[in-house]
C-alpha cells in the first residue's frame, strides 16, 4: 500500500495505513486509512486512494497538542490518541509495532510544524517601561 502512495504523491514521504477509528457521529469502530504527509493527517473511507480521491477529513498537526497511548482508557489493545484544543481522537493500530510507528510519526511531526517562540512574543518582566 505505500508503494501505491508514494506512486500517486510523487514519490515523497507519506504512511498509509488501516486503522479502526471511533466514529464522529456514529460512536461504533470503523476502518479509515490514514495518510500523514506535510504537516496533515488526512483519512479516507477505503484504501483505493489515487490523485484525485477526496479525504473524508484533516487534521492539520499543528493543532495537536499530544499522541500517547490509549489503551487504559479504551480498554482496547493498541489503541492511541491525538488530543486537540476541543477534542480527542480516538484510534486502535493493527499491532504494537504500528501504534508505536504512528505515535513516533506523529510525534515528531507535531514537534516539526509546532509553532516557535519568536523574540517579539517573549516578554521581559524584569524590565520597567
């Protein structure tokens, strides 16, 4: 299935991937592949995902606080989360290994596009005006 992705993006760095994610308005499983490419986790309703597919939403990392493991509060093996400033999202991996791999990519992609600190934005309280 990466090779597929890479096909369709050019060749550039991309993960696609099945994962079981709670429904927004329906609270039941369902499967949604996932792809995590510049700075955005899109979802899609099934794997046959070309140029012209539509994701059925994005995430932009950005706005995502933290990824950690889930599974003491889903009960459910391999289970992750992404928190947002209004929400949590919910997901459950195939194995260890894949929850692992996806809260590294995560991860390191939140730390990527978190906005810095610039020096217009610190504030010198030790300095009288």
């Amino acid at each position: 299935m990466d090779s597929l992705w890479r096909a369709v993006t050019g060749g550039q760095t991309s993960r696609l991937r099945r994962r079981r994610v709670l429904g927004e308005y329906i609270k039941t499983w369902r499967r949604r592949w996932f792809v995590l490419k510049q700075g955005k986790l899109f979802w899609f309703k099934d794997s046959d995902v070309t140029r012209v597919s539509r994701p059925r939403g994005v995430v932009p990392v950005a706005s995502c606080l933290t990824v950690k493991g889930a599974e003491d509060i889903l009960n459910k093996q391999n289970a992750f989360e992404i928190s947002l400033r209004a929400e949590t999202m919910y997901f459950i991996a195939d194995s260890d290994k894949e929850k692992e791999d996806w809260i590294n990519s995560i991860g390191r992609c939140i730390v990527q596009h978190s906005r810095s600190v610039t020096d217009s934005e610190i504030v010198d309280y030790d300095h009288k005006r």
